[in-house]
C-alpha cells in the first residue's frame, strides 16, 4: 500500500456538507483510495477561505457564507467546549466498556479497564501544580481518588505507579497514548484548589485524608485538598463522624485524674496547644517538643498511648528504628498532630542515627524544607512541621535539642496498684483494678470521639480569639517567672510554660462548653510551669549531664576502660585531665554495658557548651581562656579537674579510681626479670 494514500469503501466524499472529515459516517472505512495530498489541499482551501472571511467584514458577506462561517465556527466551539467527547480525530483516544482505547478499524485496542474523572487542578505550597482526579475501575471495585503531578503522563511507569494503585487497575498502552489521553482528560470541567501535605490546620480548616472538617461540619467539596501519599499517618488518623456529649466530658474528667498532675498537665497541654501549632508558629516563629522519660512500668507509653487515640492516631507509636525516610516522610505529613517516637534511647543507636534523628527534631520547631535526591536526579521536598512527642528512660540530649523541649518525667506511683490514678486510668482505658482486696471491670471509653468534639470546638474559635489567649498564658507566665525568682537561660524555655498555661486553658474552656467538671486547679497549673522548668532536664538538673559524664567516668576508669596515659592522665595529686574526645565512647559503652539508666550527650561539644558556663555550676573544672579544655602535651586537648573539689560536687566521683597503678602483664614479666638479675 502507498504511504500516501487512506483507505476508503465508499465513493462518495468523506467529507460532510460543512467541509469536515465525516468519521461518523457508517461506510466510512477501508474501500476507496483518497490522497493525502487531497486532504492536504482541501484543508489548505478551508484555512484560506477562513482567513478571507476573518477578514470580511459582516456586509462583505453573502447570507450564504455568512451562514456556512457561522456553523463551522459553531462546530469549532463545540468540539473545544466539549468536556467529553466521544471522539477526538487528532488525539484518536476513546472510552468503551469503561475503559481507554482507540478503534484501529479490525478491533478496538484496549489502553486501560478505568477512567477518569478530572476533579481539579492543585496549587501546592511550593506553587507546583497537581491534577486531582476520580478513578473509576471497571472491574466490581468502589471509585477512589488520586492526586499526582502532571509528570505523571509522560512515564507509563510512574503513571502505573502512581494512578493505577487499585486492586484491579491495569495500564496497557505505551508513553504515546498517555500523551494522547493527557489531552483528551484536560477537556474536562475542573476546578481550581489549594494543595497541602499536611493533615490538620490549614486556613481555619482541618484537613483529613478524604474530607475536611470546618466550623459548619464536615465539608463535602473542599477548598483545600489533601495530597495523599498512602504513607502511616494517613492510614492511622481516624475521626468519627460524631460524638456522645456525655461520653466525651466524661472522658475529659478523668484524664487529668490518670497520673500525677504535677507531671500529667505539661504533657496535656502541649497536646491541646499543638492542635494551633501553626498560629503559634506565626505569632513567635518556633514550637517546643515535648520529652516524656521514666522508669519501666512509669506508665510513659500507656499514657501517651491514650492521648495519641484521643487526637486521632491510634496507639501505636512510631520508633526511631523505623529508618530515615519514615522519620521524614511522618515529620512532614502534619502541622497539627502530635507525632510520638517511643523507645527513645540513644546509648542503644549509632551516633550517626541519633545525630540525624535531632537534626529533624530541631527542624520540626521552625519551618523547615529539607530535600532527598533520587536515583534519576529528581529531589523529594519535606516540610517537617510536625508537634513532636519522644518517650523512653532517656531524655532527648543535646544541647540545642534541651532548649527546645518542655521535659517531664513520669512517676512510677501513679501506676503502682490500688492507687487513685491507676484506678482513673483502668476506668477511662476499659481495664481491671484491684484495690482494697477487691478487682473492679471497667469498659472504658471510645476514646476517638474526642477528637472529632475537640475540633468542633477548636473550629468555632478564630485565630484572632486563640491569639488573645496565647497573649494571656504569656502574661502569665512572666508573673510566675518573676513571683518565683526564676533564671531561665532560654527564651524557649518561658515559651514552654507558655505553651503549658496556653494548652490547659484551652482544655478548661473545652470542659465548660462540655459541662465538664475538672479537678485540677490553676494553683495546679501552676505547679507544672514551674516544673517543667525546675524538674527532669529543666533549670538546675541541666547541670546533671556533665556531672553525670564524670561520674560514668570514674566508674569506667576503675574498671580500667578508661586507660592512663591514653585517655587520662593524673598530673598530680589533685589535678586529674581527660581527654573527652577519645573518652566519650568508652564512657557510653560503659554505660551501655552496665545498663546504666544516665543519660549521656550526643557530642563532646554538647559537654563543652555546658563546661563553659563557668565555676558557678562547675566548680571542679577549669576554664583558659573561656574554654574548658587545655591541649596537653602527652594525651592532647584535655579537660583539667580539680579532683578535690569533684569528690565534693558529684556524688559517686572518686580521685583513687583514676589514681590507681595498672601494670600489665609485659610489665609484670618485665619486673620479674629485673627482680632475678639483682642476686
């Protein structure tokens, strides 16, 4: 057959009495030969007599052509305004049996077995834009949504990857197609939305995976559109569509009642105060973390467990195991849900992986965008804005991470049995009590409708009211500060009471809305401020990290990990001198071995930042020049200990465990050849 010629049965012309290719003429098929070359002239005929009549004016016009200019361009507007076509000549894509396809004449060509609803097109924070759509499978399975970028039809692989994620989705066709069916979608009505990554407050909004909840109620047709990336959080937000009143203030009442206050209502109110994190982040620029540390069996998980469900969450918890890209993928896929790491505990982990993990928490107090580079060049953005919560026995070390995070340390009291709080707790969580000789069943509470009552109640409070109340809780603050006498070494530090007061008042307001009667007392309130600042890492306890590193120290020198003349040097009776470098990791090891609960820095100069706060907290260690290191001629930069004053500042110190004479057994041999030789 002649590349230049088109098949055709009939001998009529293929063309209708407007000048176009009649396609839908039924004979029109394989038969008679029309020369390209024909079709060629034909539509070179038509765009000159269309330029000629664009440029008639009306009364250069016959009725005639003014009637056969008209229906062509009747004819134009609707083959453009068409939002489904049921054919397209120039891109030849089809839908039939719920499907993709073109005719090729003989068969139908199949490209797919779904087809899609073009819902909208999506500007994301970082002003890229993504199309929203609707897939509809053939196959006996429910409609479901996808948002992908519009890279996502120039690869059969990521179009695959991306769109066809349902359980019985298939893609057939080739890259070609994909173009061709590209064009053919974006003739459909859609309209124009704003993108997120992040569930919860957005715009006086709170967006969910598939809908969003406003003041009015749960919204059908939203404004701002969640990007979904099947990742965990989205799979574990869960919120019902309503609640039980009664159920939820009963809920609200004996939560306080759980665990001790002093060490319950910080942690309490840095959940409530997340919940706004975005407004706080406008009105000061940063956020706290929260740090919950205790001893197995404090009742750190089981609580923590509790609020997570309350807020939407589930249970589980993620962990720092979980890797690198989770790490990320969680910190940046909210701004307003606390997310919980547990099982924090840094002297069991890499100092590599702990160093990363506390760089993405300090991130996560300001906005901020990390990228990931991919194996085809392409990069991957993070916007890590996410309220963080970490639990274990340790606390989060380091002292950038210390600035930043509001620290509580749960007692094991509240969990001990019989108690008033463990009883609390069986009664809100649906678990057994014994008490007085007698075993109590609960059936506790679905904790999960709190969440949808709190955020009605959030919803129905602008920002406007909500920043006049962070304004107070900071007014607050400062009279406490200065009724106390307190002397705090970070404006982060009075943000945190801040955030506490702010956090505990927006749960009072909430019990009052609920008719709910809490026992706990603003003098109460005030007592956790003035914790969370003078308690577990707050105020002087700070201090405790370096003398806890020599009281490690001392313990590992008289077990002889710590070696004379390699990591320390005893100079003279009373003058001790590290090196911290090469001692660190034999003092955590140590640690580690002997399952010592201390907690231990990340970084020899988070030592070094706190050394240099001079002998008013550290009067046994020596300062040059404002550093708290010297280099030493034998051992290198060493820090110099007045062994004296030490023994007197730290509890377990003892000058004689580095004192002691080690000999070897090269030594010993050495000395018994002496001793023969003399007689």
């Amino acid at each position: 057959m002649d590349f230049d010629e088109i098949e055709c049965e009939h001998k009529d012309s293929p063309f209708d009495s407007s000048g176009f290719l009649d396609l839908n003429n039924p004979r029109f098929n394989e038969g008679e030969t029309i020369k390209k070359s024909d079709l060629r002239k034909k539509e070179e005929e038509e765009q000159e007599e269309e330029n000629e009549s664009e440029n008639m004016t009306n009364s250069d016009l016959t009725e005639e052509q003014k009637e056969k200019y008209e229906e062509r361009q009747k004819r134009v507007k609707e083959i453009r305004e068409n939002s489904l076509p049921d054919s397209t000549p120039n891109l030849n894509v089809s839908e039939s049996n719920g499907g993709y396809g073109r005719d090729k004449g003989e068969h139908w060509e199949e490209w797919s077995n779904f087809t899609l609803e073009y819902k909208s097109i999506v500007t994301t924070p970082n002003d890229e834009k993504k199309m929203n759509f609707v897939v509809h499978p053939r196959m006996d399975e429910s409609p479901f949504e996808v948002t992908v970028d519009t890279g996502v039809f120039h690869d059969k692989r990521k179009f695959k990857r991306e769109v066809c994620v349902g359980e019985t989705t298939v893609w057939k066709g080739s890259d070609g197609n994909l173009a061709d069916l590209r064009q053919y979608i974006t003739k459909q009505d859609r309209v124009e939305k704003k993108g997120t990554h992040h569930l919860g407050l957005n715009d006086g909004v709170w967006v969910t995976p598939n809908r969003n909840l406003t003041a009015d109620g749960w919204s059908e047709e939203e404004e701002i559109l969640y990007d979904a990336r099947n990742i965990a959080t989205e799979r574990a937000w869960s919120c019902p569509d309503k609640f039980d009143r009664e159920k939820v203030a009963e809920i609200i009442e004996l939560l306080p009642r759980t665990r001790d206050t002093e060490r319950l209502l910080p942690v309490i109110g840095f959940f409530y105060a997340s919940s706004v994190k975005p407004y706080i982040l406008d009105w000061e620029g940063e956020f706290n973390l929260l740090s919950v540390t205790g001893d197995t069996g404090a009742g750190k998980t089981a609580t923590l467990g509790v609020l997570w469900d309350m807020f939407g969450m589930g249970k589980r918890p993620l962990t720092i195991k979980d890797g690198d890209f989770n790490e990320k993928v969680a910190l940046s896929s909210t701004n307003s849900i606390p997310i919980w790491f547990d099982e924090y505990k840094p002297s069991d982990m890499q100092d590599y992986k702990v160093n990363n993990f506390h760089d993405k928490l300090r991130k996560t107090t300001r906005p901020s965008l990390i990228m990931s580079g991919n194996k085809d060049g392409s990069n991957d953005s993070y916007e890590l804005e996410a309220p963080v919560v970490v639990s274990g026995e340790e606390s989060i070390s380091g002292a950038a991470e210390e600035r930043r995070q509001i620290a509580v340390a749960f007692k094991s009291s509240s969990t001990e049995t019989g108690s008033d709080t463990n009883r609390a707790f069986s009664e809100l969580t649906g678990t057994s009590h014994r008490g007085n000789g007698n075993v109590a069943h609960y059936s506790g509470y679905d904790l999960s409708q709190h969440v949808v009552a709190w955020l009605k109640f959030l919803l129905n409070h602008d920002k406007g009211f909500l920043r006049q109340r962070w304004e107070e809780s900071g007014e607050k603050t400062w009279e406490l500060i200065q009724e106390n006498d307190i002397q705090l070494p970070d404006e982060m530090d009075i943000q945190g009471m801040q955030t506490i007061h702010f956090g505990c008042t927006l749960y009072q307001k909430f019990a009052d809305a609920l008719d709910a009667e809490l026992t706990f007392t603003d003098e109460d309130v005030e007592k956790a401020m003035l914790y969370s600042v003078t308690g577990a890492n707050g105020g002087e306890n700070r201090a405790r990290h370096v003398d806890t590193l020599f009281d490690i120290a001392s313990r590992a020198a008289s077990d002889n990990m710590l070696k004379p003349e390699v990591h320390y040097k005893v100079a003279s009776e009373n003058e001790l001198r590290i090196n911290l470098s090469k001692s660190l990791d034999k003092i955590r090891k140590y640690a580690r071995e002997h399952d010592l609960s201390e907690d231990i820095l990340g970084s020899v100069e988070d030592y070094y930042g706190r050394m240099r706060d001079g002998p008013e907290k550290y009067p046994y260690i020596g300062l040059y020049d404002g550093e708290p290191k010297k280099k030493e001629r034998d051992i290198g930069w060493s820090i110099f200990i007045d062994i004296g004053k030490a023994e007197r500042e730290i509890e377990n110190f003892r000058g004689d465990d580095f004192r002691h004479r080690i000999v070897d057994v090269e030594e010993e041999e050495e000395a018994t050849n002496q001793k023969g030789k003399s007689f």
